[in-house]
C-alpha cells in the first residue's frame, strides 16, 4: 500500500496541481491555435459552424471535465478530433479555462 506522501505525489503529477503556469509566449500560441485550427471548424471568431460555439455563453452549464475530455479526447461520430497527441495536458486545461472566461472570445 503507498505511503499518503507518495500517494500525494502521484496525485500532484497526475493532475498537473502544482504544474507552473504556462509562458506568456506559449499563451498567444495556444490563442493563436484557438482562433486558426479551431476556428476553421467553430468559426473564425469561434461563434459556430461545422462546430458548435465556443463562446462563454454557449459553453455555460458544461463542466469542465467534460470539455477537457472533449478536446484531449474527440468527439467519436463527429469531426472533432482528439488533440492529446499535440497538446499537453496543461495546454488543454488552459485552452478550455481560456474558453470559459467571460469576454475572453471576440
């Protein structure tokens, strides 16, 4: 049986708790990537098209989880592809966090 100090370790890097936070370089990259690569499908200004929005007002009442899952892990039966294999996980929860943020879409 792990120790609770291993066990929290194992915890801590699982979930990326104490991960830093991302760069402001890496930041306008991951945006940049929203507005570009999303858009194509969302809509340049992520307000719909082959996908649904993107807006705050149009993600209110989804989890969280449930967005990441969406985005590391595709939507089978859909366009949306997996993005776990070009993002980390700490990209991804700053794209959805991004996504989340009153005003931060145009």
């Amino acid at each position: 049986m792990p120790r609770p100090i291993t066990a929290l370790c194992l915890f801590v890097a699982s979930t990326g708790v104490l991960a830093a936070p991302l760069s402001g370089e890496r930041q306008a990259q991951l945006r940049s990537l929203l507005y570009q690569d999303c858009g194509s499908c969302h809509g340049m200004r992520l307000t719909g098209g082959l996908g649904p929005a993107l807006t705050p007002d149009a993600l209110a009442g989804k989890s969280r989880e449930l967005l990441l899952a969406t985005v590391r892990d595709g939507r089978a039966g859909t366009p949306m592809p997996p993005w776990k294999k070009l993002l980390s996980e700490a990209d991804i929860e700053w794209l959805v966090d991004y996504l989340m943020q009153p005003g931060a879409t145009r």
